[in-house]
C-alpha cells in the first residue's frame, strides 16, 4: 500500500532538477498549478477524485536504494544524494474530493522549492487525470440512475490497479459497491457479486448451477439467468429458491424489453420483491434509456472504467509562478496559442444565488475572488502543510461532498447530450 | 513488485468458489479461455502484450492474513480455509507475447479445477485488457513511424500504475524508450527525457535556461524550444551549445510547418546533425502525416496510454469445457444471441503463403488445425506447466517476436484508415 512512489516520474523531471541545481535556481519557491484547460467534449461538469490518493503518495514519495540505484545512471551523484533525503516540505491546497469542477479550476496548487516540487508532477498528474476522469463518468451514470443503485463491475477491463482506483473514484461519485475486492481491503468500499455464466455451464444443469447457488449464498442471492432461455431460467430460479429471492440479473440482449417480461413473470409466479439487476456494457446514455424499464439497479463495467469515452481529464501541472533574483515572487506563463496558461497563484470559490444554485466558477489571480455574501463558496482547502498531510478525510466525506457538490449545479446537467460547462469560468 | 495479486479480483469468482464446494463441483478438471470477440471497430490487427505480467501476477496470487481478513465478511469459513492455502496448480497455454492476434484468437488457455482457474479471471482479464490495448496502439504509431523512434511519454495521463505497464507494452510494439523511471527498474525499458516548460521558466531568462541544461546535461541534450518565440529559441540554443547541440523538442503549432522552419534554421547554422523531436498529443494518424516533415523521432503521450481510442480490448474469460459426471470433459458455451461463445478447448496456427505471409488466423476446436507443412507456425506455448512458470522470457524476445509477427501480416495492415480484419480467423 505504502510502497515508494518515487519513480512513477518522468525522467526528465530528476535531470531537470540536476540542471537546476547547476545553475542556483533548485531552491527558488516556486507554485506549481494543475488544472484542466477544458472539460472533455461535451461535458457539463468534472468531478475531482484522487485527492486522497495523492496525499499518501506525497508521503510515499522517497527514493530507496532500489530507486537510486536505476538513477545512477540518469543523473550525477549530488542530485543522487539529494534524491536520497527529499522528503516534501512544502504547502499544498486544492479542491476537496468530490467537488465539481470546470474549466481552469486551480484543482492542486503546490507550493514549495521549484526541486522539490517539479518532481511531483507525474504521479500527482497520474492520479488525478485517471481517477477525476472514473469519478466525472460516474458521476453522470449516478445521475441518470436516480434512486437505483449502481455497481461498479469494470476491474477487468481495466488495469488491474487502476481497477482498484476506478472503484473508489466510482464510490465518490454515488456508486453504492464495487466488485473489486482490493477496494474494500485498501478503501472500505463495499463488494457485492453475482455469479458467472461459467457457474452455470460448470454443472450439469441450470437447476443443478442454482440450488448449488441458493444453498450456499442464501435465496437473497443474485441469480444469472441469460445463460440459455431467461424465460426457463426465471421460471427455474423461483422454483430453487421460492418467491424471497434476491434478485436476478440479465447481462445480454435488449436490456428494456427483457426486463419487462422477466417482471411480468416475477410478479406472476409471486416475486414481487425480486429484483431485476441488469449488466451489459453500460453507460449513462443506456442508463437513461432504461429509467422507463422495470429495473432495479445497474452493473456498469467497461464504460465506466474507460471514463465513458474520455479515459484522462487533460489536467497538467504548470509552473505559475516563482521566486525572482530579488526574492519577490513572479509570475511566470509560457507564451502558446495552442496551450493556454495564466500565470499567477490562483484562489477560486463557487459563485451561488442566494437560492443556493451555482452560477459561476471564479478564480482569482494572485488574490482570492470577493465574496459576495449571498452564499458563495471558497473551494481551495488545505492538503499539506509544510510537508505534513493535512487533507485526509474519511472516503464518506468525499462521496457526501459530490452529492451535495452536484446538487448545487443547475438542472441542466441531466442533459446527457453534449453541451457546453454547465457554470461559466471568470478569472478575476 | 510481488505483492500478492490474489484480491485483485471480483467478489462473484469467490462466491462461486463457495457455491462450488457445496455442490461438489469445485474439482472438476476445466477449460477457460481468454479471447477477443472482435478487434477495435476498424482495427486490422491486434497485439498481445501483458504475458510477462500475467505470469507475475499468477504466481503472487496467494491470499495473505490481510487479504483473508476482508474475505471474512464474503466467504464461509471452508472456502477461506481453502484460499489461505490457493495456489494454482494446473496448466496455461497461450500466444506469446508480442504475436499479433485476430478475433476469437485463443490468447490464453487456462486448465486447472474450476476452483483454482475461476479466481484468476479478473487478473488476467485486467493485464491482458490493458497491456493489449496499449501495445495495439503502439504497433500502429510505430509502423507509421518508420524508422524514426518513437518514445513513451504518456505516464502522467493515465493511472500511476497502469502507466508502468503502458511502458513496457509499448516497448514491445517497438517504442525505443519512455520517460517511465519505474519501468527502467521493474522491466528495463531504457528511458530518456528533454526539460519542461517550467524549467524555462524557472530561470531569469531563456538563455540561462538553456546555459544551466547544457552545462548540466552535456550538448547531447534536447531543448525545449517553444515556451517564448521558436526561431528565437533555435537560434539561443545553437548560440549556446554549439551546432553539435543534440535536438531540439517542439510541442505546440503545426508540428510539420514548424519543423520545416527549424530544419531551415537549424542546417543555416550549421548544426545539420541537430534532431527536430515532435510532442504534442501525437496519435498514428498525426505521425503517419508527418511522415514527410523533417522530423527525427515522435514523444507520444495520451493517446497512447489510452489505446489510441481504445482504451480496452475487451477480451473475455469463458469455461469452454469442463469435466462431466463421468469424468469425460464436456464441450460448454452459453446460447446468447449477442454475445457469441464457442465451445471447446482450442487450439491455433497462423497459416502461411510459402512467401510467409500470413493468410489465416486457423483456429482447431478440440483438436490442432493441420498444418498444410508450408509455413504454418502453432501460435500456443507453453506458459505454466502444473503450477510452474515456464513461459517467461527477456522482454526484448517479445519484442523482437513482435516486429517479426507484424511484418509477415499483409501489407494492408499498413492502411490507418478503418477495416476489416487483415487476416480472417476460420474455425476447424
């Protein structure tokens, strides 16, 4: 859990720091910046997760003799030895977990000596780009669920560690359970699973496959029941475990119609409290289609894990501002027409009516925005203080932070067409 | 690195597990194969990568205190006492890393008991889902690029883990390096790396920039040179390293305007053998376009971390066989009209033109394809054998492996636009 995160780093970052040191300006204070210069295509509204998977990195990140040892060759032996004792000391803000953002929102803001900071850029980068991108995804399929739970079943179409993030970035942005068990051992997030169509071919009949199943899970279990004739399979599975089972999941053909006539046959045979789960590579447009179905609760795999269409947010890590020869700060931005900066330290807070509904993103160059006193909200909070964490919180916190976060936003988020962010950015 | 991968998996694999023992199905002898249904909509070929990993990743699957602490609250005390003691015993085939695949490929064959080979469906799934996906990706911007090298840079895009992996599965596509330091350790992909924007802007002034990275880094090195003015930059940077200055990186701009322009500058004062390196969310299609640019190598980031548009393969792992009440293994698949499984333990050839090139990907169910003895290669190795790895190798034989399975595909496969398949996959 805690193993070095030292050299999920871009080479270049330590020879930088070489050269930096060579020429005096290693020590500079230095903000660093990382940011989204646009939402994904389309996309109302992003939602912020990996937060406190960046705090434990930050406090994983040392070098250790594995480390300086494949870094011998990559830069001298000064650095190395710098290398060797870094240890973070810095400051660092950002937006809480599961906050909403747009455009330009200040998500991380790093403050500290331009070495000791430049070489967080990569990991840091790593986890926010993946998991803001699961939680943004999510976030939208939550939405179109309603009051339906859903559950997140992607691990397999994904890296197997990214697995274990998605179901937490998942859990933040209102999935009720994962599939992933390394979730609950390193996140607390809560499991859940059926049964493989495997289980049912393993034996030698779909009856045998289901009193093995209810006999041993109990007549709450989820049975599969697309493996041959679902009209069979349903008809079979109140026979085995009676009228109390728990639910039953269909994972192929037009999840609507057949979910219309598996509820008729439920209520039929008396299986009124039966629930229907559907699975089948979901995603917030299939999810919406569904509202109309008979369905209970949804089994998102694939799109979820894959950022439903936009597997990375696009956030990079800037150098904004930093200590001139004087010892005053400057702000720094380099000069593209294709890649806009802003330099300068950025504040933001949420600008909200006095009905409570969101209005603007406003961020504040070198100074905090005015609040002006109606119900606006200040969205930067304190992660690390000179090097010691600050920011942890429990998982819960963050995933009641984006129900409420997302409950602010004006109704048009529910639109799953594409559309434009949903509150404008104001740089002030 | 070999932390235990056993809870990297779904909680249905271990419930079935359960299920299993109470019916007494949990031994009986099983066939499971992992396979592509279809190649990425308008992919020609696929590439399989993550083998090494894979192999890794079964042999850490032990269920630790930690581990069977949570599968308390999922699994009866019976099952858990049979995972403390799990370790896989039974036997894998599959195509070696690096070998092109084409749908319904039997990538991995996995035989054991039902028990022991259900529980790795997610792992393997995982690795193999991602890595394939990523080296897929590569295959195509390498074989755009030609000769010219082509460089991993895509970490901070994607998760910090999967980032590793992406790495090395891009070396085995042909990438020549990546800015990657963790897949220097684990794997021994060499790395490399230029400087960022923020190391400009770090210092009082350009050239003092560019004067503390070659004083530091040597004249070999490659400069930014895009963060003010490009032709200004150029012209600095020669001033300050000589002509014998290693490359310069552009990374916003039209690449192939630009890269004319500096070629010009560059050759004009006399540093000819100074390289033009392009950045700049790269893809096949933008690489393919430089081919007639004066470019001399290609940093790709995003869109290859993120498979280029897919960002899974969505293979799958599916009971093909299992042992019946008499002993006999029973050929199983389930009857779903969207979602086609085939029964039976496979077998597979890459049938051959006597010129080499392939013609077929031949797919034997139940028994081998024949071999019409004029240049079929078997594509199945073994890769553990009772329990023992027996499969792992150097990852540059994958590689290796990889330029030779490609260049004996046809020719079309050299066609970035949409199609079919370039090979059809027959079942005998």
């Amino acid at each position: 859990m805690t193993r070095s995160t030292a050299l999920l780093t871009d080479h270049y970052e330590l020879t930088m720091v070489q050269a930096a040191r060579g020429s005096g300006t290693a020590d500079r204070r230095s903000v660093f910046e990382l940011f989204p210069r646009r939402l994904p295509e389309g996309r109302r509204y992003g939602v912020v997760a990996g937060v406190g998977r960046a705090l434990d990195a930050i406090e994983a990140f040392r070098f250790d003799d594995a480390a300086l040892g494949v870094l011998e060759d990559v830069v001298d032996a000064g650095t190395l030895e710098w290398l060797a004792s870094y240890r973070f000391s810095g400051d660092v803000w950002g937006y809480p977990e599961g906050e909403a953002y747009f455009p330009y929102s200040p998500l991380l803001v790093v403050e500290g000596t331009f070495a000791e900071a430049v070489v967080l850029e990569t990991v840091l980068l790593s986890i926010y780009n993946h998991d803001s991108a699961i939680a943004s995804a999510a976030s939208r399929m939550t939405l179109a669920a309603g009051d339906r739970p859903c559950i997140e079943m992607g691990s397999r179409r994904t890296h197997e560690e990214a697995a274990v993030a998605a179901a937490r970035a998942a859990y933040v942005a209102g999935f009720t359970r994962t599939s992933n068990l390394a979730a609950q051992l390193r996140y607390g997030v809560p499991t859940t699973g059926t049964a493989a169509h495997s289980f049912t071919l393993l034996h030698d009949s779909e009856a045998d496959a289901f009193r093995a199943q209810v006999e041993s899970l109990g007549v709450g279990t989820t049975l599969l029941v697309d493996t041959y004739d679902v009209a069979e399979a349903v008809r079979l599975g109140i026979e085995v475990a009676g009228p109390s089972l728990g639910a039953v999941r269909l994972d192929s053909g037009d999840l609507g119609v057949v979910a219309e006539e598996v509820r008729a046959q439920l209520d039929a045979l008396g299986a009124t409290g039966t629930r229907i789960l559907v699975t089948s590579d979901l995603d917030e447009h299939s999810i919406a289609a569904l509202a109309v179905a008979p369905v209970d609760g949804y089994g998102v795999g694939t799109q979820l894990v894959t950022g439903s269409g936009h597997p990375t947010c696009g956030f990079v890590y800037k150098l904004v501002a930093r200590e001139g020869d004087d010892g005053t700060m400057v702000s720094v931005a380099k000069k593209s027409q294709d890649k806009i900066s802003i330099g300068g330290r950025k504040y933001a807070l949420r600008r909200r009516s006095t009905s409570g509904v969101a209005e603007a993103e406003v961020v504040g160059i070198g100074a905090p925005p005015a609040d002006d006193g109606d119900g606006d909200r200040p969205l930067l909070v304190p992660l690390v203080s000179r090097g010691e964490v600050v920011g942890r919180e429990p998982l819960d916190t963050a995933r009641e932070r984006h129900a409420l976060s997302r409950a602010e936003l004006p109704r048009t988020i529910q639109m799953m067409s594409h559309g434009e962010p949903v509150i404008p950015t104001e740089h002030v």
